[in-house]
C-alpha cells in the first residue's frame, strides 16, 4: 500500500530539526545530567528514583500507579527510594554483593518494582523472568546464570526446580512462605529493614541486567546489560516517547522483556514522569479503560494490541474518553500501515514505529514527533547512533538495497557480554557493525523498511521465540521422533508458531494426541511459545549434516518455490 507522509508536529524537546540534531548531538553531554559528572560513579536506581526522591518539589509526586483488577495502589517517588531501600538492605542481610545475579520471578506488583530497584541499588544484576514461563524455561535461565537468589511468589514456587539448581542458594517469598523450606519472608524482611541504605555507587560499564532472548539456535542466551544504558533511556525518553515531568505514561510491556525493563521502569523514572503498571490480561475495554481512568498522555505498546483494537471497532473505544491522550508508539513488530491509518481516525493521532532488540537495550530506529511519518517505515537512526544496510562482508549499500540492517557499534545501551558464551556474543559483529539478523532497506531521504528476519527466530504477537527451544521440547513427547518449528504468517498475531513432526513407532496421529502434545509444550517452556498448529510428516527435511531445514518446510508451508536443495539429504 503506498500511503501519504503524515506531517511532523513540534515535540516538547530541542528536536525541531532531526537533521540539525542528529549531525550535533554527543552522548557526554547527556552524561552530564548524572551523579557521574560529580563522582565519576553512578547508579541506574539511583538516577531514577532518588534523584527525584531528594528533590523537595519532586519528592511527592506520584511515580508509580500500580492498577491490577484487585488491587490499585500509588507509590511517590519518596516511597520507591524508601522501599527499594529497604530491600536493599534484605539483600545485604542474606550476603548479596555486587556482581551477583537475583532473579525475578512474578507478576507485576509494587513489590516488584521495589525489589528491581533494591537489587540495583546493592550493585547486584537483576534478571527479571516473565511470569508465563514454566519450569524448563526457569530452569535453563537460572543454571545458566548462576543466580544465587531468586524473589518469587508462592503460587509459580513449583515451577522452580529448587534441588536441581546448586547455585540457587537463597528465595524470598512474597506472599504465604511454604512451611516445608528455607525461605526468606519477603513482608516480613521488608517490615525489619531501614529505609536508608548505602546506594552501592558503580562505573557506567558495571553490570545491571540479564534479559535472556532467544536465536535460532541453542538455548536462550544471557543478553548482559550494564549502568551505561541509562543514558539512552534518558535521552529516547525525551526525544522519542516525547516525555515532559507532568505526563502520565504507560507501557504495555511485561518486565520479563526488554521493552518492560528499558521503557517500563528507566526512560518514565530517569524522566521523573508518573508511569503506569497495569497487571492482569488485556483485552480493548481494558486497554481504553486504563488509559481513560488515568488520563494517560503517552502509550508505548506494540503492533499486536493495536491490531486487537481495530478489530474490536469503533464502539468499544467510543464507550471511553481518551483526550488525555497526546503521544502513542509502537514496538516489537513490522506496524501495519493500515494500523497507522486506523490510529489517525480512531485516535486522531499518529503511531509512532520504533525498532530495536533486546540486544540494543534501547531504541535505535525511530519516529519522532518533528518528522513526517512514512506509513510501513521504522523511521531514522536516534542522534548519537548510526544505522546502515550491509553485504554479508560488512560492505554497506545503497539506498533502496535490501541487506543487513547493520549499526555502528558503541551505542550506550549496547549489550556488553552474551553471559558465558563470548563466542556468541562476537558472532554478532562484522567489523565495526552490530549486525542485527534482520533485513531492511534504506530508502533515498534515510528512512528504514523493515523487511523480515534473516534466520529463523519467530515473531508471535510481539515475543521472540527460538524454533530449537520449541524443538527440543517437542521430541521430549514421548510420541514425537523428529520435530521443526517455523514462523507462520497470520494476520493478528504476525507469525504464529507451526510445528512439522514425525511420530516414534507405535503412535497414530489424532486430535487427542496433537492436543496433548501441544499442552506438554505449554507446560514445560511456556503458553507463547506453544505450536497453534501441528502437523505430521512422514519425515524432516535435513541437511546431510542434520540440520533441520526451517526454510524447506516455510517454503512448502507457504507454497513457495523450494529454492536450493542441493544440501538435502537423501
Ligand atoms: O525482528 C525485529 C523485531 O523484533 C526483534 C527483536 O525482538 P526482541 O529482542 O524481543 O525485542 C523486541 C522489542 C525491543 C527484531 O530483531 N522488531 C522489533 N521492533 C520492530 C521489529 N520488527 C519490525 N518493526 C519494528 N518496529
């Protein structure tokens, strides 16, 4: 569909000119803004709560409207320091120390969000874990980690392979403790401990957080996060989400992914706005009612839920009063230029495409209020990086060339390890560039296309599964023999996730079989990354080196010409 640029409006900050900004603009004179420019150390945690704690006019102000379908409460800015304060100090009770990695377990909840910024605050790494994992999907992210503490609640406890993991020495419960173990009382704790606490102060390259994410192949791997990021957090939060000190934010995001850690809990904070958590489900009457009832002025959500809304209809959303609203953006997915249309009437505003990866801990392609939108475009580099198309050797093209979409490395968010696996970590480069693994083009004016992945990662309603974790747990079925997951097109979800199998002896496809198969992969990795569809094959196509060939079965899946099959085996 070739659609019309949708004009740029004035933003609230400096960026009248993107062009102006982005030949300008230097990272240190962000840097400047920080505890860094006095001591040389800083703290994330710090920055964005205690910075605005301190601030007598600022102390009050509400930083954190926590609204579940049982639960609404409000937290000021005074209130995270003191709580993330006081668990701080659990933590250092139980011998915490810098470096070492405390994992989050749960849904989101203020205690959440206090025990995030309390690991922080001691220096320690926070890997936050989506609350929909089961207990392989656990397992693999805490062995791997060496996590030596994990904050949990009493209802996904079971899910922990506790006698499985030796490093996993300490859990804190929030919720009823189990009599039957060692467990450390989170209400209690926190009840004990001071709200004063010695901030742990950090170098900028000091480690703060673990997302793991998904390739195509192995397990999940550790994407290694350090302080630095703030900088970018800070900076995208004033130039790309638009943000002033009196907006009310909200950011659909689980912390267990990037986008709820870097935009759910650092850009709103280092910008001192009042951020919005909602827990529970969603569904259109709760994403307009959330945003009515708080008056929301800047959405970040993803392709998924907008395409939800649209097809919920106009009435849905005229049951509810979104004026407040004044800035909404879009992660995680290609975003439909129809989405774009629907934005301008039913919201009468633009929707804003950003793009960027776990990797990049922050945004890097992105529309920005002062710039013409092209509906389908991911938009332009954020000042301060820099984005091209590459060959295969590092060698960037040509406007219009699809290729890698490639960028500079020595962004501040930048992952800075690939924990455990360095190997890994260097495969993402070529020369100087970060390559990303997925394709796009640039078109003649600078604005970036995306155009699909390059491996064979899936992309089901914004989340990023691996097809080997999804394969590996399938011929675990004590049915299944050989299995391959690919990503297929579906016009809600993006890609829904299809499994091809091949049945051991003795088993005969039939609906009760397919079901059990998909609930055992439910239960052993998680709901996302269940196969909607499976179907039996007689055999899987394979390399003669035995890798399974995903593209062979898209392509057959698809109807699409084969292409080179010459690797196949007999
Ligand atoms: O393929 C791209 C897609 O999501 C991938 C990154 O996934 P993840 O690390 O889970 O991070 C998601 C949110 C930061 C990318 O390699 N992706 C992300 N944003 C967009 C996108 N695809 C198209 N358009 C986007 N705006």
């Amino acid at each position: 569909m070739d659609m019309q640029p949708i004009p740029a409006r004035e933003g609230n900050h400096n960026m009248k000119d993107y062009k102006e900004v982005y030949e300008q603009f230097q990272w240190d004179s962000v840097k400047s803004q920080f505890s860094w420019s006095e001591t040389g150390k800083v703290n994330i945690a710090y920055e964005a709560i205690d910075r605005h704690a301190d601030n007598p006019d600022k102390k009050d102000q509400t930083a954190l409207i926590y609204s579940a379908p049982n639960r609404e409460e409000k937290l000021t800015f005074e209130d995270l320091k003191f709580k993330s304060n006081q668990f701080a100090n659990v933590l250092k009770k139980y011998n915490v120390n810098k470096g070492d990695r405390v994992f989050l377990f749960m849904h989101r909840s203020p205690e959440f969000y206090a025990a995030f910024l309390g690991i922080l605050k001691t220096g320690a790494i926070a890997g936050p874990l989506f609350e929909a994992f089961m207990e392989q999907a656990v397992r693999d992210r805490l062995e791997d980690s060496e996590a030596s503490m994990l904050v949990t609640t009493p209802e996904l406890l079971d899910r922990v392979p506790v006698d499985e993991l030796p490093n996993l020495k300490q859990i804190v419960i929030v919720g009823d403790v189990p009599e039957n173990g060692d467990y450390i009382d989170y209400y209690k704790e926190m009840d004990q401990a001071s709200k004063d606490f010695d901030i742990e102060w950090v170098d900028l390259e000091d480690g703060m957080l673990l997302h793991y994410t998904s390739g195509s192949t192995g397990k999940p791997k550790g994407v290694y996060h350090v302080h630095n990021a703030m900088l970018q957090h800070y900076q995208t939060g004033k130039w790309v989400l638009d943000l002033k000190e009196d907006d009310t934010y909200w950011c659909t995001a689980d912390p267990g992914w990037v986008t709820g850690t870097s935009y759910g809990i650092f850009a709103p904070w280092l910008n001192g706005v009042t951020n919005v958590i909602r827990g529970g489900r969603f569904s259109p009457d709760d994403w307009y009612g959330t945003l009515d009832k708080y008056n929301v002025t800047v959405w970040y959500s993803a392709p998924t839920a907008f395409r939800k809304l649209v097809s919920a209809g106009e009435e849905v959303a005229s049951k509810h009063d979104l004026s407040s609203l004044r800035h909404v953006l879009s992660v995680g997915e290609p975003l439909n230029p129809e989405v774009i249309t629907w934005g301008t009437k039913a919201l009468n505003l633009r929707i804003h495409d950003t793009w960027w990866m776990t990797e990049t801990g922050g945004m890097m392609i992105c529309n920005y209020p002062a710039m013409d939108i092209r509906p389908g475009s991911m938009g332009k580099p954020f000042p301060g990086t820099e984005a091209a198309i590459v060959d295969n050797d590092g060698n960037e093209l040509p406007p219009n060339r699809m290729g890698n979409l490639a960028l500079k490395k020595g962004w501040p968010s930048m992952m800075r390890a690939v924990w455990k696996n360095p190997g890994k970590y260097e495969s993402y480069f070529l020369g100087d560039w970060y390559v990303s693994g997925d394709s796009a083009y640039m078109d003649e004016d600078g604005y970036f296309w995306f155009q699909g992945r390059l491996d064979d990662v899936i992309n089901t309603s914004g989340e990023r599964v691996g097809p080997f974790e999804v394969e590996s747990k399938l011929i675990e079925h004590e049915a299944v023999a050989e299995a391959g997951v690919i990503g297929k097109p579906d016009p809600e979800r993006g890609e829904i996730i299809k499994a091809f199998i091949t049945l051991n002896d003795g088993y005969e496809e039939s609906d009760e079989l397919l079901e059990d198969i998909r609930q055992f992969v439910k239960k052993g990795l998680s709901a996302h990354a269940a196969p909607r569809e499976i179907e039996i094959k007689d055999t899987i196509p394979k390399t003669r080196s035995g890798k399974i060939m995903r593209r062979l079965l898209k392509s057959w899946e698809l109807g699409l010409p084969t292409g080179d099959t010459s690797t196949l085996e007999e």
